[in-house]
C-alpha cells in the first residue's frame, strides 16, 4: 500500500509545470465517469476551480475513466481533495489502475487517505525501472470514503507528462509566465 507524497494545503501542482519538468495533459484525454449528479460531472473536475467538484451518484466503486488517442507516458497524478469541506464524501482508500483498455487494467497504485486536506501527488514511474509509465487508459477507482459515506467528491484531477530535453541543444529552463509563453520554437 503506497502512501501519498502530500503538499501542504493550498500547494498547487502548477508550480511544477513552472520549472518546465512536467506538461499538463488531460485536455488530450478523453474522461468519463462511473455515475454523476446533474451538474457535478467531468466539466466541474477539469474546470481548475477547487470550490466546483465531481459527485457521484451510484454504488461504490466510483471510476474516473481517462482515455487518450495513443499510448503516453504519464509520470504522476495529482488530486485536490479537501476532507473539511466534503467530510463524508471524502475519499478514504483510492486504487489507480493502468492499461490498453477497459478489459486489462491493473492496478499500480493503491493509496488510504486519511482527511486529506490540498494536493495528492501519486507518482505514476514504474518501481523497477524508475521511469514514467507509458499506457492508453488510467482509472481512478474510490474503493471506500470517510465515515462510510456513499458518494464522493473529488475536486480537481490533473495529469502530468515528461517534457523531454531540446534535441537542438540544451536551454536554460523558462520559469515565468511570460517566458513561458514563448519557450517553444515553432
């Protein structure tokens, strides 16, 4: 059973694609849902606001479904969930799993949270070789919440890759904004 690597509440995965080490990729994927209430779906999951969130609405398990085009390589998940705010809808016990498809999922991580309260960062590198893992399909499954609740909350989930290094040569890293935006020869 892996546990998390916690950021202090408030610490917000962005400051990592500001070093320019990892790219956000969940807009590239394609999301679905094991069950929603009506206006608590992927749009308020993807929307980068932590006040809207995703609530299911069925029997456990609760799966967050993140399919992409083509094989990518992804090096870590992060999850913002806030236990003070959703109590009872907070998940306690999450298992991720990896494949090509729906059928041959297995499971990589398997995290217990205890009233998490900011940003989960679950590292997605293969333990043998160190590396990102490289996959289709990712699912999040909440196996079990905070006091037994039924359904669940997540607030925001975000995806992140590898940049790799120029092959033209070797650039010092843009960490502002403003650099940022133009860091990209085209």
């Amino acid at each position: 059973m892996a546990t998390p690597s916690k950021t202090p509440p408030g610490a917000d995965p962005k400051q990592l694609e500001r070093t320019g080490t990892v790219r956000e990729i969940g807009s590239q994927a394609v999301w679905s849902l094991s069950s929603c209430k009506p206006g608590f779906g992927v749009d308020q999951l993807r929307d980068d606001n932590l006040e809207t969130y995703w609530q299911s609405d069925g029997s456990q398990p609760h799966l967050v479904n993140i399919q992409f085009r083509r094989r990518t390589t992804v090096k870590m998940l992060c999850i913002y969930a806030d236990y003070k705010s959703d109590e009872s809808y907070t998940p306690s016990k999450i298992s991720v799993r990896v494949g090509n498809n729906f059928h041959n999922l297995q499971e990589i991580r398997q995290l217990e949270m205890v009233e998490p309260s900011g940003w989960i960062h679950i590292s997605l590198m293969n333990q043998r070789t160190n590396e990102p893992i490289s996959t289709f399909m990712i699912q999040i499954a909440v196996l079990a919440n905070h006091q037994n609740g039924r359904d669940t909350h997540m607030r925001q989930i975000k995806v992140y890759t590898p940049v790799d290094e120029s092959s033209i040569g070797k650039f010092p890293r843009c960490t502002t904004v403003d650099f940022m935006m133009y860091r990209t020869i085209r």
